[in-house]
C-alpha cells in the first residue's frame, strides 16, 4: 500500500514534510464537478473515478508547479503507476462538487509516492483517502533515479 501522510515510512524512504494538518507539503486542491457519466445506476460516484480523479489532481499538481506532465516525458522521464489504493469513507454523487487534495507523501531514489484526500466543497466532509506509487523510469522504461530537477519541481511551495 502506498504510503499516505498517516502511514510510517521504511526506513530507506524520505517522508514529505507535513503540514500542520498532517497531509503533505506543498499540496494542491482540484475542483471536480461529478458528471453523470461517472455514477452507477444510483447516481454514486463509480468506484474506479476515484483514480481518474487522482490522475487529474496529479496533473494539477505538476502543472501548478510550473510544467505539464507531457514535458517531464519530453525531458526522457515517465512515472508509471506501481501501485494504488482507495479507501472509500462516503459516496459521492451526481452534481457534488468534489475537492481532490494531492501531495508527495514519499521520495525514494527512484520512485515516489502520492496522497490524496477526496473532500466535499466545505473542505470538512472526507469522501476518499488514497495513494499511489510510481516509478520513475526513462522512455525506454528502464529504472533511473528521480532526477534534480524533478525533485525540485516538486518540493517548490
């Protein structure tokens, strides 16, 4: 299971600085109105759009930080996903505005993790929890470490 800001490190890892909250820094929150298309017959939120929903906060948070996904790969680097988990606490549903949190929560010498939190629009009421983790390979999908300027990229405020 992905490490998420609650749980313990290995002892080779380096966790993300906290927040006083205890999730991660730096964060990013990404709006996400449901659509329909992503409910089940009543109306709740499929369980398998909380990854997508992920994916998006991701981008945002890569983007936000000054550069898109497509040019880290430009730049000979990709982050396969090794590995994910959801833990469901509330269902959300059709319309619902849905705050999706995301930071680095792990660094190793060639992968890292990520946390999220799915909220309702009041910022109080926890939908999701999850993590995943990703390896950081070149194009050829060979194992290298996370290079300087990635590491940086992320760990800026």
């Amino acid at each position: 299971m992905p490490p998420t800001a609650t749980t313990p490190t290995a002892p080779t890892a380096q966790a993300a600085p906290l927040g006083p909250d205890g999730f991660p820094r730096p964060d990013a929150w990404l709006e996400h109105r449901v659509s329909y298309g992503e409910t089940d017959a009543m109306k709740v939120v499929y369980y398998a759009e909380y990854l997508h929903y992920f994916e998006r906060a991701r981008s945002f948070f890569i983007r936000e930080r000054g550069m898109s996904y497509a040019t880290v790969e430009e730049r000979g680097i990709a982050l396969p996903i090794t590995e994910a988990t959801v833990r469901y606490r509330r269902p959300l549903r059709y319309d619902d505005l849905a705050l999706v949190r995301v930071g680095i929560s792990q660094w190793r010498g060639a992968s890292v993790c990520f946390a999220y939190e799915v909220y309702a629009e009041d910022r109080a009421t926890l939908h999701a929890t999850g993590g995943t983790r990703h390896a950081c390979v070149d194009l050829a999908g060979r194992p290298v470490r996370i290079p300087g300027w990635l590491r940086a990229l992320f760990q800026e405020p």
